[in-house]
C-alpha cells in the first residue's frame, strides 16, 4: 500500500480522475445522495490517500484551511477495504499532515453523525445539535 500526499497542482490527471472517480463511488452512488461532488476546494486543498500497487483508490481525504482553522472532508474507504481499520490508518496519517503544517490550529469537520464516536477518538468534540446535509445527518466537530 502506497501513500499519497499532494496538492491539486501536483496530482495528474489520472490520479485526479481516481479520486473523483472513487468519490462519487461512495458519497452518490452507495450513499445514493445527488450532489455537486467537484467544488472548489479541490483545486486549494492537499489530497491525501492510499492505494494499491495498481494505483487503486483505498481511502482517502483532502485537508484544507479556512482563515485560521484546518478542515478536512471527503473521508472515505473505499467499499472493499472496509472493516480493516483502514480509516483509522488515514486519519492518523491526516492529523499527522495537519499537526505537521498547521501546528496549534483548531481543526473543525462536518462528520457524519453515525462516525461521532469514531472522530471522538480522535479527539474531536461536538459543536453543534445533528443536522441534515444532503439528506444524511452530521454534526459538527472541533479538536483544538
């Protein structure tokens, strides 16, 4: 398993169509939820993933930063690779890269609400009652 780690500029075309292409796999397809996938916080935030010796998507996420505080999203493990403690492996991997380049910044994510405990583990608290996005409940979460 290879991890990646790079900002929009830095990815090729083919590495970005995996990405999107596994994105809309898990948050439209599976989670059957329409949306506008692609926005524009692809094109500011670092990519981060695993893959497979083929290059295959294995679990991913983008971090970003607003003002001055350290978001990340679009967490995922891909269908196949579930129950393997791989989510754990990324998100460690995740706070390493924000406590790396945003030392001491608060970091702030919209989570499903179902992965609260999950998060929590992390050291993440809520800050707000659970709310509808796209149809799937989330909460918001902080670590500071």
């Amino acid at each position: 398993m290879n991890i990646h780690i790079k900002s929009f500029s830095e990815l090729t075309t083919v590495e970005y169509y995996r990405l999107l292409e596994t994105r809309v796999a898990v948050f439209v397809v599976e989670q059957n939820c329409p949306y506008q996938e692609i926005d524009t916080i692809d094109l500011e935030a670092t990519h981060l993933w695993f893959a497979d010796e083929a290059e295959h998507i294995l679990a991913y996420a983008r971090i970003y930063q607003e003002a001055e505080t350290v978001h990340f999203g679009r967490v995922l493990v891909a269908k196949t690779m579930r129950q393997q403690q791989l989510g754990k492996k990324l998100l460690t991997e995740v706070m390493s890269f924000i406590e790396e380049n945003y030392p001491q910044q608060p970091i702030e994510i919209g989570a499903q609400a179902h992965l609260q405990k999950f998060y929590g583990a992390f050291g993440f608290q809520p800050i707000s009652e659970e709310y509808l996005e796209d149809g799937i409940p989330h909460i918001d979460m902080v670590k500071k």
